[in-house]
C-alpha cells in the first residue's frame, strides 16, 4: 500500500518511493526500484519487467508472494446445515471460514482438532466420536469468510 511515498510489501517491510516512480492508479511502473541505488540493499523491492514485485535477499530478487487472502466477510450465530438427530455427524456451512471459527453447541465453546470436538475442511464440519450433536442441541458458529 502507498502512502505519502511510502510502500509496505507483503512481507512487511516498508521502503521509500519517489512519488514520480507512481502511475496515477497507484502502481509502479514495470523495473522501478526502490531508492534507486546501484547496489541493492536486502529488503529492497522492485516491480520487475514480468509484473510482479520483486524483493532483494541479499543475493538474488525474490519474487514478493501475495499475503493470505483478506477476510471480506463474517458469519455471525450462523446455523450450519445437517440435521441434529444424534446421528448425523457431517454439518455444513454456508461460506468458507478464512480464519478462527467459534462453533458452539448449547452456548459451549468447542475445540476444533483430531480428538476433540470436530474437525473442519473447507465448509465441512465433522464431528468426533462421542461430539456428535444431540436431538433438541442447538448449534450456532462465528468466523470470518
């Protein structure tokens, strides 16, 4: 993000541009570096001639890969899908959660785990042996998506 000259990467580090390496959208134009020096400096980031953000190592440019995906979106006391008859252990939900997830069962905080209360992949909810949500259970679940 640019401002006032200043660009953090995605790694977090931040460098100084001059406000004429910037196209008005922003952007860096295709072989611009930061600082502009003759001898890169580790941290230094360029914006290579192939489009993507370049960071200096100390020995070579590394291409700068994106962060995790931004949450843009969260479920608050959403119900999954999946009946609760004290059989049923698959539940699902509606968006993919990017982050925590808090899954209550009766207002009781569950674990997420191989050997506790249930495990998740992607919208899938399973629940372990002996978790399994009960006729007349209540299940309510918060994460971000």
């Amino acid at each position: 993000m640019a401002q006032n000259g200043v660009i953090e990467t995605a790694t977090g580090d931040l460098l100084r541009a001059g406000f004429s390496d910037f196209l008005n959208d922003g952007s860096f134009n295709a072989g611009t570096e930061s600082y502009r020096t003759d001898v890169p400096f580790p941290g230094k980031v360029r914006y290579g001639g192939d489009a993507n953000m370049h960071r200096w190592s100390g020995s070579e440019w590394v291409e700068v890969t994106a962060p995790p995906p931004i949450p843009h979106g969260e479920a608050w006391q959403e119900i999954p899908s999946g009946t609760i008859d004290g059989a049923n252990n698959v539940f699902t939900l509606a968006q993919t959660p990017l982050g925590v997830i808090m899954f209550f069962c009766n207002g009781f905080l569950l674990e997420e785990g191989s050997g506790n209360d249930y495990q998740i992949s992607g919208k899938t909810i399973t629940f372990e042996s002996g978790s399994t949500p009960q006729t007349g259970d209540k299940l309510l679940t918060r994460y971000t998506y």
